[in-house]
C-alpha cells in the first residue's frame, strides 16, 4: 500500500499529518543568529518530529534543550563510532564537556549529518556560550557524567540487567535528569522538578530501551562492529548469541527474547505517568507527552513481532502526526497509554510465544492504572465543575447580565420602532414573534433579577 493509499484508510490521520507538515515547515524557519541557525538547521536534519516539538517550547527554555540535545548527540556519535580505536575514544568521552568551552575543536567521525555535526561543533559550542549560565552548568554537568558513563561500558559488557539498567541511566536517564533542571532553572516548572531524579531517570529508561529493542538490527549489523545493549542476563535464556536471532531458524526464540525485553521496558510506564502527571506548562508537557507515547506505541507494534529481526518496525507516520496533534493534557496521554496497553494485552492473549504473559499482565496494569487516573480525574474534574456551580456569581458578572437582560427587554418591547428605524420590512407574523420575545425577556429578567439579588447561578 503506498502513503496515498495507507492515508485514504485512516481518514482521521489526514488533517494531523496537514498539521505536522505545516508545523515542520515552520520548524525550517531559522533563526537569525547564525550560530543558532546551524544548530536548528542542524536538528531539523537529524530529528525532524523532534525539531517540532522542541519549536514548540516556550522561547527562554528552546535554546538551551535545542542545544542540550546536539551536544549529547555529538557525545553519543563518538559512542556510537566503531572505528574510532577504544584507546583514543575512552579520553575523549571523559573529557568532552570540556570541548563546549573551546573555540575550535572537532572530529571527522560518524556517517550521514551526523559528520557535519561533529565537524562544525565549534558552532554548537558557540550557541552554548551564549546561553545562560545555568543552562551551562547544566548541559555541562550532564555531559560530564553521560561520559564517565559512556567510558564505562566501552570497556564492560551489558552482561545483566542491573547493567542494562545502569548503560540506560548514563545515555537516556541523565538526559531525564538535565531537562528536568533545565525546566526548574526556566522557572517554567517547579523547582522541585530538579530533585526528581528516579521520575526522570525512569522516564529516560522507557524511552531508551525501547530504542534499543526497535534498532537490533540496526545494532547487529554495525560496521565494523556490532554495539548492543540487550542483557545477557535475559537473551542468554534464549539463545547462545545475540547475532543468532537474526537467523529465521531461531525466529521462536528470537521473538521469546523480545517479549522478555518489552516485559522488562514495560517497568517504566508507572515513573513515567508519575513525571507526567506533574507537568504544569502545556508546551512542556507537549514535549515530554510525544515521545512517551510513541515509546509505548513503539512496544506494542514490536511485541510478538518476528519483523524486529528482519528490518525496522515503526509506527506509521500517521499514528505519529496524530498523536502530535492530539495531545493537549494528562487525560490525552492516558488515553493513548490505555489504548496501546489495551493494544499489548489483545496480543498478549492471542499470542502462544513464551513471555507473551509476563508482557499481557504488565499491559494489564497499564491499562488499569490509566483507567483508574482518568476516573479520578474525571471526578475531580466533576467536583471542580460542581464547586464553580455554588461559588456565587461576581459583581461584574451580575453587572453585565442585568445589563443584557434590559437590553433584551428593551428590543423585544420595541421591535417594531427598532425595524422601522433599521428600514427593514416586518416580516409575516411578526406581531406573534415580538409577543414570543416579550414573553422570554420578561422571564430572562426575571431571573437576572433573581441572580443578581442572590449570587446564585442557574
């Protein structure tokens, strides 16, 4: 099916995707400082859904995530960069926080834009040390420990899954961490919102995880050699090489490995609806929403799927307009994890492989916790409507409905002198309208009479 056709068949996908298009052509607007410039330029070629969220956030906070994420990103392109020997990457993950404060370092390293980056970085260190002081401290502070981190594992195996948990921390919970002191330091959120580091980093996780879950392939078939993350701890349960699962051969205990790693990813839904739910700035919530969303969407679309072996499993680019586009509050973000835990837990069922029920009844607890949010919100959403309906009205408010009911009065008992002066003709029956008009105008006064005399509201 081509995109015209898969677009014809979710209908409800089409004024989204119109949206994010244009939303992504404003995103190609660049700023006029030429150092800023190159780093959204820079972002719209390496992250176009992410370059419109983040040009979304309010002006004081884009700046300082816009370039939090490239300097990680040139961070984790030296990670990721299998020819560059272990002897010359260890001392350059451990002191690249330092390269922000320089004026001309780079590196020929990478592929695709991800080269350009790493040879131009000087500009991104330029935007940095324009921003101010706090986001510095933060960015660099990040930097430092996603290094140390990075170094760590160039030398260690992910052998169990407390090492999962801690690669995970150093590359995608740190970054939970940084954006929340970012969001402190703007005083857009809370401060409290810097000592949320487990909520942070597990959010970090969930996203990471299902990363490495989605790119196996991706990771398998580095040149000129394979990275990969998964736990010994739980494809050694499965299998004798990871690389084996690549083979059709091994396809049943491929997709049993792959349901034990969504199981375990799906840990950190509860930290992440935990985060979420204390978001206060809509256009920050937008930002930390989107990705959460596709993350869990991403699970379900992987789960029981033998394709993560083969080739790239995604969400339709549809999906991901829609969910950008629809997102608005916590109850919006609720409902999507509900509708891809209800998704997890259907193919859970259906689904004979092994893990399928360590994944089915951890869908199953999604789905009841955002079940049992919305109900709560619903209620409180209900009990602040019911309380608004006792608060008494305001004097303004009295004011003004007083005033419109005597004007309404006033027209309805003047009708015919209000025509005549208009010059427009009386229409058929018009004696029994303007009769109908006095007699709601008398009521309307009436009761306006009542409310502002008494607060109450109907």
């Amino acid at each position: 099916m081509g995109k015209l056709g898969e677009l014809l068949s979710h209908p409800d996908e089409i004024i989204p995707m119109a949206a994010m298009y244009l939303a992504a052509r404003r995103a190609a607007v660049l700023p006029h400082d030429p150092d800023l410039a190159f780093c959204y330029s820079m972002l719209n070629k390496v992250s176009r859904s992410f370059a419109i969220v983040i040009q979304q956030l309010p002006e004081q906070l884009r700046d300082a995530v816009c370039v939090f994420y490239l300097v990680l990103r040139a961070l984790d392109t030296v990670e990721d960069d299998m020819a560059i020997d272990q002897a010359e990457k260890v001392p350059i993950l451990l002191s690249f926080h330092e390269k922000t404060y320089e004026k001309d370092w780079s590196m020929k390293c990478g592929h695709g834009h991800y080269v350009e980056l790493m040879e131009q970085y000087p500009v991104v260190c330029a935007a940095f040390q324009g921003l101010e002081p706090q986001y510095q401290e933060v960015i660099t502070d990040i930097c430092r420990r996603m290094g140390a981190g990075m170094a760590e594992f160039i030398v260690k195996e992910v052998e169990t899954v407390k090492d999962y948990d801690l690669y995970c921390h150093y590359v995608a919970g740190l970054v939970g961490v940084g954006l929340s002191n970012l969001f402190a330091g703007s005083g857009l959120e809370s401060e409290d919102f810097a000592s949320l580091h487990e909520l942070s980093n597990g959010m970090g996780l969930f996203l990471q995880k299902t990363n490495i879950i989605r790119d196996y392939l991706e990771d398998i078939m580095e040149e000129p050699a394979p990275r990969m993350f998964w736990p010994k701890e739980i494809w050694g349960k499965h299998g004798d090489s990871l690389e084996d699962f690549k083979d059709p051969e091994n396809a049943e205990a491929a997709v049993a490995c792959l349901n034990d790693m969504i199981a375990d990813a799906l840990r950190h839904v509860d930290a992440s609806l935990d985060y979420m739910q204390r978001l206060r700035n809509r256009p920050i919530f937008r930002f930390c929403a989107v990705p959460q969303i596709m993350a869990i969407g991403t699970l379900a679309a992987c789960f029981d799927n033998p394709s993560v072996f083969t080739g790239v499993v995604k969400m339709r680019r549809g999906q991901t307009a829609k969910i950008m586009h629809d997102v608005e509050d916590y109850a919006d973000l609720l409902a999507y994890f509900r509708a891809f835990g209800q998704a997890l837990a259907a193919k859970a069922r259906a689904a004979r492989g092994k893990g399928a029920e360590s994944v089915g009844r951890a869908a199953e607890r999604v789905v009841a916790g955002c079940s049992a949010a919305l109900a709560d919100l619903s209620r409180a959403e209900n009990a602040r409507m019911a309380a608004a309906a006792r608060r008494p009205l305001s004097l303004p408010a009295r004011a003004l409905l007083l005033v419109a009911a005597l004007l309404y009065l006033f027209l309805a008992w003047r009708a015919e002198g209000v025509r005549r002066w208009l010059g427009v003709d009386s229409p058929p029956a018009a004696h029994k309208l303007d009769y109908y008009n006095q007699i709601v105008a008398s009521m309307f006064l009436g009761y306006s009479l009542f409310a502002v005399g008494t607060g109450r509201r109907p």
